[in-house]
C-alpha cells in the first residue's frame, strides 16, 4: 500500500472496518446527534459523492 493511490487506500481501509468522515457524520445525523449542514460544512462534495454512492446515506 505504500505507493497506493487514494482510491486504493480509501477501500483498503472501509475493508478493515474504518468509516469515513462523511459516513461517521451520516450516522451521528441519522441518531440526531449532529445536523446535515454540520456534515456538509466538514466534509468535500467528493466524499459525500463517495458516502452516497457506497449506500451510507440509506444507512447501509
């Protein structure tokens, strides 16, 4: 993994059970700890992108 690219990385790590800054935000919202706009201010379009993609919106 030393020379991986990001994308490589990111699926290495979601493998072994890490979330996320998005998808921990999704969460906290979802258990109406934190607020979407709160989400939204921390996070990159393209990793909201990646969370929606990957169904942690719906709460897979």
């Amino acid at each position: 993994l030393k020379n991986a690219s990001s994308d490589v990385l990111r699926e290495a790590a979601r493998r072994a059970g890490l979330r996320t800054l998005a998808e921990d935000g999704w969460r906290l919202v979802r258990l109406g700890i934190t607020t979407v706009e709160e989400v939204l201010s921390v996070t990159t379009a393209k990793e909201v992108a990646l969370t929606a993609k990957d169904g942690v919106l719906a709460g897979n």
